[in-house]
C-alpha cells in the first residue's frame, strides 16, 4: 500500500508500506478521504512547530474516514463495507488524568501523526491501516470527505463546550481557516445570537458570511470595524481566538465586554498577553485543546444534518496529488479544505 511519508521540510515523499492486518477489537479500514490540517502544513512547510520537530520519517495525517474491510476478533456493532470516521485520539485509559475523565490530556496519548513523543506517532494518510473499534463512528448517510470533517468539528465542540452557555449570546471568532469557520457553525448550533468573524483574507471572510457569520471584519484593510466594538468597555460575551496570533488576541481583548470568556484554540506559540487590560475587564483566559468524546457528537450532528461541513471543503486531490494539496492548502485566498482521495 501508499503512505504519504514526511521526511523533512518540503520533503514529502509517497512510499510503501505494508498492509497491516486487525488484532482481537481491532478493524482494517480502507482509507477513502483524508483532510489537510494546519499541523500536517506546519510538518511540510516548517518540519514541525514550536519545539516540535521531526526527528525521523513519519506518516502524516489525522483527519480521515474509510471503509471497513475486515473485523479482528470480538468486534461488535461495525461490519465489513461500513463507512467510518475514525478518530485519532487515542489516550491509554490508566494514566492520572485519564482515570479523571480529561482522555484530552493523556500523557500517554498517541495521537496519528505526532511527533511530539519520539519515536514518533504514525499517522493515518496511507491507503489501509487498523485502527480499535473503539475509535469508529459509523458515518452511514455521509459522504467520505464530511465524515473526515469529524476530526476538526470535534476540536470546536470542545471548545464551544468549554465556553458554557452560548444562548443569546454575542461571539467573536478570530481567524476564519477551517476551525475558526467550524466554530462558526458550532456556536451557532448552540444559540449564540451573534457571531462577528476577523481575518486579513476576504476569501476566507466570504466563506465565513456563507456559513453563519454575521458580520465580517477584514482586520488588515479596516482595522477600525472592530474598533467600532470597543464603546462602553466592550461588545462580545465570548471570543474564539482561532489564530495564535497576539495581534488578534489584544483586539479581542479590547472588543470583549467586563467578564467575557476567551476560548484559545490557536496554537501558533507563546504570546505576549495584554494582562492589564484583561484583569481590568476581569476576563477569563480558557485553553482549549483536542477533544475526546466530541467525536462522535460531531459525527451524529452531520448525520441528523444539524451540521453541514461539506461547504468548506474546496479542493480535492488524488493520493499522487498529494504534495500539490498540501501547496494548495498552504494558500488561505484559495482554500479551505483540501482533502485526499485515497
């Protein structure tokens, strides 16, 4: 079988592997769509992020679904020619935080296509592969590409969670790539009244309008539409900062209202925070990181249509193509999502 292998910064190579075969609670899936994340870009483009940084060969990708092909020992309730999404959390159950219910922060996590521990973890970008039962949602009635949309639905499900009650509520989303407009639609499910979206792209601002937004702030032309926010201490009850970016953040800060929530998804590295001016207003700094059992909420929201994902995937390449997606993804004015056909 192909395997989509990174070796180094713009080293992405297509190799054999072999064809892995199920144990007892284990199925084979043959891999049919697989999403681009901002983490697989920061491996091609970069070789990793912050102090991640690859230190040998790895197979990439998390985002995926696929059809099963065979059943190990003692597996139930799945069968051969089902559709799944397969979920890349994989925490070891016995650790301190997992016996607190917090599988999120495992610290034996093996998550697919990490190289956060070495060696590192394998990903799930090949054309089979095996994964526990446990870790498939049924995705009959979706397409494969929504059913790989589960992965990056499920992080914005944790975090909307993370905010707490959203009804009535006044939200800002900074950053409009595929988490920032996943969040759009989350927040908008659990009865946020308005939603305002920043971003220096107007195509991705005009995906954001298309999919719940509903005002859109190009903060490098207009800076000063977001300002607009700022009267009597502030506007938005809850902000999800989707970039990393301390630019971003210090203007949320600014537009947020006395004991607003700020939801930090954005992973781009240490940041200089405005303290004062966030003491002053007595916000409230929430980290939010993976997920675990939003998963499968998030597969059950696409498959009752609460949920529609499939506008944001815009391009689709074939598995050869894939070096071309990955170029393709890493322009914010011409994509969303870009997805694998395997």
């Amino acid at each position: 079988m192909k395997a989509i292998v990174i070796h180094a910064a713009k080293d992405l190579r297509i190799e054999d592997r072999d064809v892995p075969e199920p144990r007892e609670g284990q199925v084979q899936i043959t891999m049919a769509a697989g999403g681009i994340c901002g983490s697989d870009l920061h491996y091609y483009n970069h070789g990793g992020f912050g102090a991640v940084r690859l230190k040998e060969p790895m197979i990439l990708g998390h985002e995926v679904a696929g059809h099963i092909t065979k059943l190990g020992d003692g597996v139930t309730g799945l069968h051969e020619g089902q559709l799944v999404a397969v979920s890349p959390s994989r925490p070891c159950g016995t650790c301190v935080h997992c016996r607190e219910a917090k599988y999120n922060q495992c610290l034996n996590m093996r998550f697919y296509g990490s190289a956060m521990p070495f060696p590192h973890i394998q990903g799930a970008f090949r054309q089979v592969m095996v994964a526990d039962a446990s870790q498939c949602a049924p995705a009959d009635g979706l397409t494969p590409g929504e059913a790989a949309m589960a992965e990056p639905l499920a992080v914005c499900l944790h975090a909307t969670k993370g905010a707490g009650d959203l009804l009535g509520k006044r939200v800002l989303v900074t950053g409009c790539g595929p988490i920032g407009l996943l969040c759009i639609l989350a927040a908008r499910r659990s009865g946020a009244a308005e939603i305002v979206a920043t971003d220096l792209s107007d195509y991705t601002l005009r995906l954001a309008a298309q999919n719940g937004a509903d005002v859109t702030v190009n903060v490098g032309e207009a800076p000063e539409q977001l300002a607009t926010y700022e009267k009597d201490k502030g506007y938005f009850d809850v902000m999800f900062e989707c970039t990393g970016v301390a630019q971003a953040l210090a203007g949320g800060v600014q537009a947020l209202r006395p004991g607003g929530i700020i939801m930090q998804l954005g992973l781009g590295g240490d940041m200089t925070l405005p303290v004062q001016a966030m003491t002053a207003k007595e916000l409230q700094l929430r980290g939010s990181f993976r997920f675990h059992e939003e998963f499968f909420t998030g597969v059950e929201l696409m498959q009752k249509g609460l949920i529609n994902t499939k506008p944001l995937i815009t391009q689709t390449v074939g598995l050869d193509e894939a070096e071309v997606g990955f170029k393709v993804s890493s322009d914010r004015s011409k994509s969303m999502k870009v997805q694998i056909a395997f």
